[in-house]
C-alpha cells in the first residue's frame, strides 16, 4: 500500500521513555525535531498497564514545546482477548490528551514471541489496532526488521497508515515504513545520554486531522428510566470500550456475556457502532457496553410498577423509622416516670 501524503525529504523525529530521563524540550525543538513518540508504558500478559513514570511530562513538555506528539505501548501481551483489554485502557489514558500522531503497540519481545508463531503474533497485534482504531485514534504497529521477517506477517499490519520499522543497517529494509527508527544511539540537546532517532516520510499529522477523531466523534446521549433486557440464553456479549472489538475474556478462551436479565441502562450512541446500535449500561458496578441485536437484547422503558415498587419500599422504610421513634419516645417516657417516682422516693 502507497503512502498517503509522501514527504520528501523525511522529517526528524524521537522515541523516548523513562530511560531519557528530564527532557528540556523547547531544546528539542530549536534542534529541529518535529514530532515525539512517548512511551505509554507497558502491557503485560494479561493487558494490564504499568505507566511509565514519565509518561505524562513527557508526553505535555512535547506538546507544549509545539512538537507532533504520539504515544506507544511496549507489548508482553499474550491473547487477542488480552490485547482489546490493553487497547481500551489506552482509549481511556489517550483521552487525557490531544494527539496529533500514532497509537503505537510495540510488538518485539523476541523471547516470548518466537514460540507463537506468525498467526498468533499477527492476530494480538490485530485486535489491539483494530481496537484504537474504533476508538478514533491512528493505529501503527512497530517492531524491528528482523523479527518481522521472522514473526510477523506484515502486510496484515500495514493497512492502516504505513508501518514504524527499527533498522540501523543504513536502509529502511519494508516497503511501507511510514517512520524508520534508524539508531539508537542518538544525541539530541535538551536530552541526556543517548535516544532513539526517526524520519517520517509521510505527513501524519494531516492524516490524523483529516481521518481520525478521537472517540471517532462518538457521543453517548444519557437515558433515563431505561432498562437493556437480554434474553435468548447466553448469546450476549459485553465490552470494555464502544467496539464490537473491545470483547472481555471470560477467563476459560472465550468472551464474557450477560445472564439473561435485565440491567440499567445509562446511555445510547447517538449513531451505529460498528454497524450495530451501542448501549451504555450498568455491569457489576462498572459500566459496560452492549451491541443491539434483536435476537438477544433491547432497550425498554423501566416499567411504572418499578417505580412503584420503589416507592412502596421508600414508605416502608419510614414507617418503620416512625414506629422506631414512637418506640424510643415510649421509652423515654416510661424511664421518666422512673425516675420521678425515684426522685420523690428520696425526697420522703
């Protein structure tokens, strides 16, 4: 797949983590670098997220000092279902900030990664990006050249903008690098010790204005007195983000969903997700998003008896706060006349 908006020549660019420790980035800046890629953090296994300590600084001081800013997720990520956990926490990390470059997963663990084979590398490093990008923002897969060719099949990778490719052999080594990472010893003012360098060779930043809106300018318009009825037997799936990709695992290889029932509703997408009508709803304490299928689940007014149930039980918690009060005040007056006959007892 071409690039879109080819830019020749390429524009300067860093990586950076932790490991660059405080950067003064208006020095950057005046260096001639363009756009930071920041490190997020890091994904385990299970698509919990450890930040990266200097994720946030990092990611402001380069906004701030006027370069393009994107961030990136260094992978241990070990199932499809694992990797849409991972990418809906970064959804809601991401929505922190404005950013005007890639949602980056870093996919290049060699150790881990080599006993899975290309299909199952393929297949994790595809439901995180398809994930991002539900949720608005300009997926990139990177990795070094080495175990692309090795682990990797990259042309299941590269259709979403190009690819952000690791080669220090002088050349770039693919076809489709939107970015080449091409050293890691690099020395930048305003950086201490060595970071990584890049060039973009295509206009990003406008790809992004133009294509991505973070939230994919999804609104979720509040509901009140709704309720979601499922039904038909546990055929309905839930997920952690507003995609149909962001499924929950259920902890036995499958995907979790709801027990026939019915759930409080709190939201509706004011357009199709997916496809699919989406509704916010209230799940164990958390809230969980549902896809429309008529076969399985709809959303229906809170039935008037409901409320008046509640009502009924409302009283009834008063009454009986009356009948306690009456009950104390009884008391009272028992212990006062007591206390007087004690009192004139004492008096004689």
């Amino acid at each position: 797949m071409a690039l879109k908006y080819p830019i020749d020549p390429p524009v300067q660019g860093i990586d950076v983590s932790k490991y660059q420790g405080s950067i003064d980035w208006p020095q950057v800046k005046a260096a001639g670098y363009t756009f930071a890629l920041v490190r997020l953090g890091y994904a385990n296994g299970d698509g919990t997220i450890v930040l990266d300590p200097y994720f946030d600084r990092n990611l402001r001081g380069a906004a701030a000092a006027g370069l393009e800013v994107g961030i990136y997720l260094y992978s241990y990520l070990d199932s499809e279902d694992h990797a849409r956990l991972a990418a809906a926490k970064v959804l809601e990390l991401a929505a922190e900030y404005t950013l005007t470059m890639p949602v980056v997963l870093d996919y290049e663990h060699g150790s881990k990664y080599a006993a899975y084979g290309r299909p199952r590398n393929t297949a994790i490093c595809n439901a995180f990006l398809r994930t991002i990008a539900a949720g608005g923002y300009l997926p990139m897969y990177y990795s070094y050249k080495s175990f692309c060719d090795s682990y990797i099949n990259l042309h299941y990778l590269e259709q979403y903008e190009g690819l952000w490719i690791a080669n220090y052999t002088g050349k770039i080594g693919v076809d489709n690098a939107a970015i080449w990472q091409y050293s890691s010893s690099g020395r930048v003012p305003g950086i201490p010790g060595r970071c990584d360098l890049n060039r973009m060779y295509c206009d990003i930043p406008r790809i992004v204005r133009e294509s991505y809106t973070p939230g994919t300018g999804l609104a979720f318009a509040p509901l009140t007195d709704k309720l979601l009825e499922v039904y038909g037997g546990d055929k309905c799936e839930y997920f952690s983000a507003p995609s149909i990709e962001a499924t929950v695992p259920d902890g036995k290889g499958g995907t979790a969903r709801l027990p026939d029932g019915t759930y409080p509703a709190l939201a509706l997408a004011d357009r199709l997700v997916d496809g699919y009508g989406m509704v916010q709803i209230e799940y164990e304490g958390a809230a969980v998003y549902v896809a429309l299928l008529d076969d399985r689940c709809r959303v229906g007014d809170k039935p008037a008896c409901e409320h008046e149930a509640e009502l009924a039980a409302l009283r009834a918690e008063l009454d009986q706060a009356r009948a306690e009060l009456a009950a104390a005040l009884d008391a009272q007056g028992k212990l006062r006349v007591k206390l007087e006959a004690v009192r004139a007892a004492l008096e004689e």
